[in-house]
C-alpha cells in the first residue's frame, strides 16, 4: 500500500447546467445545473461519501456551488467548511456571454468583423479573446493567483506540522481546471511546466494531484521561510474519473434540459416525464463550451 500524500487536490467539474444544452459560450452567465446535472452532482456526492475531505473550494457560480452542495451534503459528520472564490470561475467570454458559439469562422473574414457582426467563433490561439473576455492567457494568470492564494497553504500548512492526508476538493470548470493542474504542477521540483493537456472533462469528472515534501518522512515538520518554501513533489495520479456517472441515466422527454429547482417536493416534479423521447447525448458530455468539450487544439 503506497504512502498518505501529505495533500490531495481532487479537482471536480460541475454537473450539467441548462446553459451546457445549447450553443452558447457559458462562462460566467450564471445557469443553474439542469435536472440532469443535480443527479450527477449527487452520484458524485455518493461516489466521493468515504472521502473526509478536509476542505471543499468552490466557484461561486451555481453550477458548481450546487456541485460542490452535493458533494458537501454526503460528506460525513462533522463535515468540512465549504467555501466560494471567484478565482475559481470559469474563462470569461465577455460580449460573447450566452451567445452562439461556431465552430468555423466565416472565409475571408477578419475576427474583428466577426465579432462587428456578432458572430463569436471557436479561438485557435492562447492570447486571443472576444472583446471584455479573459484569453486562455489570462486564465492561466488567474489560476497561478488560485493556486497561490487558495491551494498553496494547505501544502504548506502540511509541510510546517508533518502532516498528511489533507484531502481538499476544487469544484470548478472544465477550462479553469485544465489551467488550474499545471499550475499546480509547474511548482514540483523539476521546474518543469508539464505539456499534456488537462481538458475535456466530462460533467461531474474529476482529476486528482498528490502533492509532497521531496525528501521529507512522515510526521517530521519542515521549517523554512515564507520567501524559501521546500522543493515538492507533485503528480496527477487520476484524470477525468466518472465511473458514477454510470449510474445516473439520462431521463428521456428532454429531462436534462430542465432547470434544477432545489424546492422542488414531488418526484414527479423532480424527475419530470410525459414528453416525446429526444436523441441523447452521450452521457457525460455536453455541447457548450467549445473549446473544452471538443479538445480544440490551441496554439
């Protein structure tokens, strides 16, 4: 049996939103999960139930607040605080939020008359943005600043006591969290920014990076300045996990195309039915947010 890691990071993806059932850019327009998408997020919660995690992190934004709710709801008594940053929202796609996104820009057409006419089509390259959007460039700065601000003191904390089997749960987006595990993983000892992609999640995925004091024994703490950290070995030891969604079929009659209502009381209300059976997606993934589910290749 290998080693506690000092700290786990599970990085989890927020369930089905209604926004994810059309083509639009969903960035920080705030949809709520779909029906479908809340009984994702509870498969998930019962999937992650023996996990203690020490602590959940979550985007502010309802899809993955609500993810991150159920997670929390089948977490153990007492169960660990919840809470919300910005930092941990999706790209912001600026004047193309909520708008319908392509695939193929249209020939002979410069990307600034297409967004004159307002037509908002897939970007190929890290620096480019719709205007008042975050590029993939800025992303990566705003996850850097999360995982300084939010990630880097439970490994350090665990560093300074000896400590082990921190367990902390992000709940984010599919492209925050493919910006998010390099950043975490350019800081290993190595230096070296790994170069495989992180993306594609499906819906309630999840991907999980262990992280350790290089050289350090289990239980001995490690002093050093705030200015001069230990040298830490980190390694992603699981990518785009939802073996639970195997248990979570996609209601016919366009179910997942409901919004989520969390007052609901009746089951009839909660699983919805009556309706023509619809053509369904594979389970899991979504049609929104381009770039992420169909692994567009970026310069």
């Amino acid at each position: 049996m290998s080693p506690t890691a000092a700290v786990t990071f599970t990085f989890i993806r927020h369930g089905e939103s209604t926004d994810n059932l059309r083509d639009v850019w969903a960035g920080w327009k705030d949809a709520p999960l779909s029906i479908h998408g809340m009984n994702q997020a509870k498969a998930l919660g019962e999937s992650l139930s023996s996990i203690r995690f020490t602590a959940i992190n979550a985007s502010p934004l309802k899809r993955a607040l609500w993810t991150a709710q159920a997670v929390h709801n089948a977490q153990q008594e007492p169960k660990p605080p919840l809470t919300t940053s910005p930092l941990l929202r999706e790209q912001h796609w600026g004047v193309a939020e909520g708008q319908p996104w392509t695939m193929q820009p249209l020939a002979g057409v410069s990307i600034e008359e297409h967004f004159a006419r307002g037509i908002y089509p897939v970007l190929h390259e890290r620096s480019q943005k719709f205007p008042e959007a975050e590029s993939l460039d800025d992303l990566a700065r705003r996850a850097d600043q999360a995982v300084e601000e939010i990630l880097m003191p439970y490994i350090l904390q665990a560093a300074r006591s000896g400590e082990r089997g921190i367990h902390v749960a992000i709940v984010s987006h599919g492209l925050c969290i493919s910006e998010l595990i390099p950043a975490l993983m350019k800081r290993d000892a190595s230096g070296i920014h790994p170069s495989c992609g992180y993306r594609g999640l499906f819906n309630t995925a999840w991907s999980r990076v262990t992280v350790n004091v290089k050289g350090a024994k289990e239980g001995e703490p490690v002093e050093f300045p705030d200015n001069d950290p230990p040298h830490f070995e980190i390694r992603a030891t699981d990518l785009n996990c939802h073996e639970h969604l195997n248990k979570v079929a996609r209601q016919k009659g366009g179910i997942g195309r409901a919004a989520y209502d969390p007052k609901q009381q009746e089951i009839r209300a909660f699983f919805g039915g009556g309706a023509t059976a619809q053509p369904q997606t594979e389970e899991g993934r979504s049609e929104s947010n381009a770039r992420d589910e169909s692994e567009v290749d970026i310069q």
